[in-house]
C-alpha cells in the first residue's frame, strides 16, 4: 500500500474518531447545558424578579450557556432553552415552590400536583426592629472602625479584572447581632431574592436538625431510604450523621465541567433523591469525606418521608423560615416534589444573614430553641473522615493546609464556619468575632482579603 492511501485512511480515522466524539459530547452535553438554561433563566426571572435580557448578558452570557436559544413565555411562567435546535428542556415556575425541570414525568403531570404551603404571615417588617423585621436603627458602635470596614465592603464591588469580573450583588456584615454594613450592586436592593446555590444545603442540615431535636430522627440511626432498607445491603450502614458529613461513601461524581452524576441528577432526572440513593457504594459509610450534592438531596427526601407530604412543603416556612424572619425564602422542588435541598433555595441577602444569625445565637431566636442545644457545635465539630477537618454538618469549616499546617483561611479565627455555594455564595460565621458576613454574587472573588479587611475594622 503506497504511503498517500496510507495517510488518507489515517486522516480518516482522525475524522471519524473527532466526530465520534463530537456527536458524544454533543449526545451528553446538550442536554445539561439547555437544562441549566431553561431552569436558571426561570428563576432568576419569576422568582428572583430580574430582567430578561440582564439574565441572558450574565447568568448565561458565556460559552457554551450563550449558544442556546432562550424563548420565556410570560403567560404560561416557562423557560424553554435548545441548542442549534436540539435537546429542548422547559422549566416552569409554580407560586411558592420556585421554578421546576420538567423531568421525567409530563409537564402536565407536574402542574397537576398539588401542595399546601404556608403563605408569610401579613407583617409591615418595616416597622419591626432588626432581625425578627427590618428596621434598623441605632448609632454605630463606637468600636468600629466605620472607614475601614466601608473600604472592606467597597473592595468586593470593585472591578479590577475586565475578564474576571466578580459581580458581587450584595454584602451585608452584621457585628454583635447589629447590621453595621449593607451594599448593594446597581440593580439590587435588600428586597432582592438571591439564589444561595449550595448553601441550600446547610439550611437542609438546619431543618434536619429540627427533626432531631422533636424526636423524630436520630443521627446515628441507618438512613431510613427505601433503596438501602435490606440489612444486607452495605448500605443500609450509612447514618444519618454520615449524609450530614458528606461521608456516605456513594459511589457518586460531583463535577459540573462535564456530564457526571451531579449534572445528571439536577439537570435530567426528576427525582434527584432516588437517583442518588440507586448509587453503589465506593467506600465503607463513614469513612472517607467526598462533598455530594447528591447526599444532601437524600437528606432531604427523609425529611420528606419523616414529616409526611401533608407537611413537607409547610415545613420549612413554618418550622424555620417564618420563625426567623425569612419572609423571602423560596425553595425550589423537583419534579417528584421534593425540594432540591442541595442547590435551590432563594432569598434576599437580609434573610440570609438572619439565617447565619440563628447559628451565631447557638440556635435561639426570641427565646426559643429552635434547633438542638447542642447542634451549633455539632456542625462546626470536623467530620471524623475529612483529613483537612475543613467540614461539619452541611457547613465548611477553617481547616488545616496539610501542605504548610496553616489553617486553610490563615489569618482567620479557628473558629469561622460557613454555608458556601457555587460563584461565591457565602454566610460566614465568626464566633469569636461577633460577626456574620453575607457576600452574594455571581462569581468568586478574593474572600481571604476581604474577611481580613473586614476583621481589621473590628476591636481588637
């Protein structure tokens, strides 16, 4: 065979080899990226309240969310997304439960179900003091150092980067229970609902914490998920604290670069706590810390199994939200029904201080307990299988650097935990400080620097 129809079959093999993978990728991924589309460009615009056109410019405005086509429909509260024609996902939004992916099950089966869930109480929070409400009043302590902490606070709006921008929406500090700082981006304001992304998750840990503390779970108890029911099953070992500590040893991806178990489960089944739980198991329960999205959307389906569908949907607004002043608070279910407590929770940046305020004041709020006494210090007790200690109860942690022994936010108070979500959603909790910190955006930005400004306006 001569060496030019040596080269031409090999430069056809090339070819079919590149568009075997093409038309892989293209098989996988399409329908992730329109699922992402159709989902996040609902809520940000019937739960969140936002434009358009701001939405396709910055949630969606790059590759390869920016290639899909994005068709909203007004009368009906949906998102249909495609790609060049292909992969067409719909999201709808329904009152109070925030926006659906329409998996699985038929669009009509998923507006045909029916929940009941508390409406917020008719309240004028502007005449209620600071944190049950939203008056704010009072001088600012003299302790402070006023300059400085408004430098720390200006220094996460400021864009230094023209292709890194940070589009950081909303800061509020507050120091010894006192809001001493609040900004917000051109745009927003303190009625502005926000997505939280992962910290949804430490709110699913608070919720589950109230269970705990009526009776109804027990942390040590096996996880009661129906797939793992046989006591022959290795599975069946898995606790309920080992979810909390995202120690489950699953068998389960958490990677949102490429199609993995994360991306399946939000993004194409509609049930996210089922597909989570059908995972084998890679390591021994309790052993090995692996973060998983999907562990926490099996904590929420218990919670759902636990207080029963007549409650599940009240349950979080009455036996949390509502207590605290969470008036704003949407969480978004899937299609099965069951909120998506991993990932989709809304709120304004006011209400997630308050919520970050309920762990500073070890669970009380107006005298009531209203998560276990001793949960606070459960949640910041490093999960015996996280080698950094740098994770408790659905919180992040200040662990330590294994590679120079420092903590892993040096210069940081050791005792710092915090609820974190994708882009740089933060509730920072600092004890020792008296302060809790709400940063809320679209993209990570310098959050070391910004905590030490923050700390170096405060008494010594």
């Amino acid at each position: 065979m001569s060496a030019k129809k040596i080269l031409k079959r090999i430069v056809l093999i090339i070819i079919l080899v590149a568009l075997t993978y093409a038309i892989y990728y293209c098989w996988v991924s399409f329908p992730i990226i329109t699922g992402f589309c159709a989902k996040n460009a609902a809520s940000s615009i019937f739960v969140a309240g936002r434009d358009e056109a701001s939405v396709k410019r910055e949630e969606l405005g790059y590759a390869p969310l920016s290639l899909a086509k994005i068709i909203v429909d007004y009368k009906d509260s949906s998102v249909t997304a495609a790609l060049y024609g292909f992969a067409k996902r719909k999201a709808i939004y329904r009152k109070a439960l925030g926006c659906t992916l329409i998996n699985d099950l038929s669009e009509d089966e998923v507006r045909a179900q029916h929940f009941i869930i508390s409406a917020p109480p008719n309240l004028n929070t502007d005449t209620i003091p600071w944190p049950s409400g939203d008056l704010v009043a009072g001088s600012f302590p003299s302790n402070l150092n006023k300059e400085k902490l408004q430098e720390a606070v200006q220094s996460v709006f400021e864009e230094t980067d023209t292709l890194d921008k940070k589009f950081t929406r909303a800061v509020i500090v507050v120091y010894d229970g006192k809001i001493v700082a609040e900004q917000y981006a051109p745009g927003y304001n303190m009625h502005s609902k926000q997505l939280g992304w992962s910290m949804t998750k430490s709110v699913t840990a608070a919720l589950t914490g109230i269970l705990v503390k009526e009776g109804k779970l027990k942390t040590d108890m096996p996880a009661p998920v129906p797939e793992w029911k046989d006591v022959n099953d290795p599975r069946h070992k898995i606790t309920i604290e080992n979810i909390l500590q995202q120690s489950t040893g699953l068998d389960f991806e958490e990677n949102y670069q490429k199609s993995s178990d994360a991306t399946k489960m939000l993004f194409e089944k509609g049930n996210a706590a089922a597909y989570t739980a059908s995972r084998p198991l890679k390591y021994e329960p309790g052993t090995v810390f692996y973060y998983s999205s999907g562990n926490t959307n099996i904590l929420s389906r218990i919670i759902r199994q636990t207080v029963g569908d007549k409650m599940y949907h009240r349950f979080p607004y009455d036996s949390l939200f509502y207590k605290i002043g969470m008036y704003s608070a949407v969480m978004e279910a899937d299609a099965s029904g069951t909120f998506i407590g991993s990932s989709y929770m809304y709120a304004t940046a006011r209400d997630w201080a308050r919520f970050g305020l309920l762990y500073y004041y070890n669970g009380v709020w107006n005298g009531e307990q209203i998560l276990p006494a001793d949960w606070v210090k459960l949640t910041f007790t490093p999960a015996k299988s996280s080698a950094r200690k740098e994770y408790g109860y659905q919180f992040w942690l200040n662990g330590f650097d294994a590679q120079n022994g420092q903590r892993i936010y040096h210069g940081i108070p050791a005792d710092m935990f915090f609820a974190d979500g994708y882009g740089g959603q933060r509730v920072y909790i600092i004890p020792s400080k008296k302060i809790v910190i709400v940063r809320l955006g679209l993209n990570t930005f310098n959050e070391m620097e910004f905590l030490r400004d923050i700390i170096l306006s405060l008494p010594e």
